[in-house]
C-alpha cells in the first residue's frame, strides 16, 4: 500500500506492477471512511483481509469470518517482495517449502492457489510454456494443445508483455469464485507452471481431483487456508502502527 517516490516500495516490485490501482484507491477510501468515524483504531491491514475476505463473496465464493487487531508495518521495500511470492514457474516442491515457511500445509497451497479461478495474468508469465518450451517440445507437454493454441492467439510472439489473458480459459468473461480451476487443471488447463503443478504432482494431485468434484471441500478449506494466511507475519500489541493514511507511513 505505500506509495514512495523513489519507487522502491514493494508495490513498485514488478510482482506488484499488475496490481490495479482501483483496489488501492478502494482500501484507502474505506480507511478514509473508517477514521472519520473511529480514527487511529483500525489498521490498513484489517481493512486488507477485510476486503480479501469481501472479494471472495462478492464473487459467489463462502464467507468467513476475518479475525482482527492486525497493526500496519513500517516497511515497505522492493527488494524484499523477490522470493516471498509465489513464482509463476514454481515446481510443486519449491511452491510446498514456500508455503511450509509460513506455516502453512500442501491442502492450503492448494486450497488459496483456487484463487486463480478469478483475475488475469501478464503474457511474460507464462510465455515459456507455449513457446520454445524444450528442445524436444515447443509447448509444455503438460499443457492441453488446444488451450495452448487459444493461449499462443491472445500472445504472438513480440506481444506486448503487460497484456493480460484471463485466469479462468473455460469461462474468460466470468468472475465467479468456483472450483471449475481445479477442472481446468485435470483438463491441463492450468496457466501458469505453478497451477498445473498441482494436478502433475502426484502428492497434491488427489486434492486437486476432490476439490473439482467437491465444492464444499474446497470451499471449507479455502476458509481454512485464509484464517491461516491471514495470521502470517501479524504484528500485535505494540508493534508497528495504526497508519492514517495507507500509503504512508505516519512519520
């Protein structure tokens, strides 16, 4: 959420970069709304999972409810978002240490990965597996070859990186939070490296099949890996601060 004018803040990551600027602008409106009735009481970061949490049900996903008291940080460097995120060419081992660092387990990563049932992505994210794939295999073999055509239609070669495909190729006009990803992923439909990971996988491929044939499955443990999630590098008590402003620090 910090704004720095030497862009060096971790929303100038290039990770970051495709973070739309409505969702910034629709969190400091509602901290906006929030201090002008209880000011210094409610972080920027409550109002985050707050908004995380409303997303998901605005959308047809479960709801839940969101444990609060968060206080916001007083860091916010660039350097430090490389290898705390997710890479889109993670292999199943690498996206599992990730996640166990944080403590969280192989049914929450992929639980929160059901996340990419909505959104879109850059071309540049996953370029490297319809194109020049392998020696052996310009397109990842891993890959449905009609998806993989659709994908190589909406990025020719030279395309501009920042253009964006949609999450979800069954239904690219739908924003609807459902388990039809994890279909997608047994149909080899998933986008990036790191979704299809998690079907190619044997240990998490199970999952993967019982959440596509089980909604309420995953729906329960996506609320599982959220409540999980949301209590990941917490500041409490007196750590931190109560920002006034989401993006700046208070001094």
């Amino acid at each position: 959420m910090i704004f720095s004018p030497n862009g060096d803040a971790e929303k100038d990551s290039e990770d970051n970069l495709s973070l739309v600027g409505d969702g910034f602008d629709t969190v400091i409106k509602a901290k906006q709304a929030v201090e002008a009735v209880c000011p210094g009481v409610v972080s920027c970061a409550d109002i985050l999972a707050l908004a995380a949490r409303d997303a998901v049900v605005v959308t047809g996903g479960p709801s839940y409810n969101v444990e609060l008291g968060r206080r916001d940080g007083l860091r916010s460097k660039k350097s430090d978002v490389t290898k705390h995120l997710p890479d889109p060419d993670y292999k199943f081992n690498e996206l599992l240490n990730m996640f166990t660092k944080h403590g969280l387990n192989q049914t929450d990563l992929v639980a929160l990965s059901g996340a990419h049932t909505i959104g879109a992505a850059h071309c540049s994210k996953f370029s490297k597996r319809i194109y020049n794939y392998s020696q052996s295999s310009p397109v990842d073999p891993t890959m449905n070859p009609i998806y993989a055509l659709l994908l190589q239609q909406h990025c020719p070669p030279g395309v501009n990186p920042k253009k964006v495909v949609p999450m979800d190729p069954a239904r690219p006009r739908s924003k609807t939070f459902d388990n039809l990803y994890y279909q997608n992923l047994i149909a080899g439909m998933g986008l990036f490296t790191s979704d299809q990971e998690l079907f190619t996988n044997p240990a998490s491929r199970p999952t993967v099949i019982d959440f596509a044939n089980n909604p309420g499955n995953f729906n329960a443990a996506f609320v599982t890996a959220m409540r999980k999630l949301g209590r990941v590098g917490v500041k409490t008590g007196n750590q931190g601060e109560i920002r006034r402003n989401c993006a700046a620090f208070n001094s």
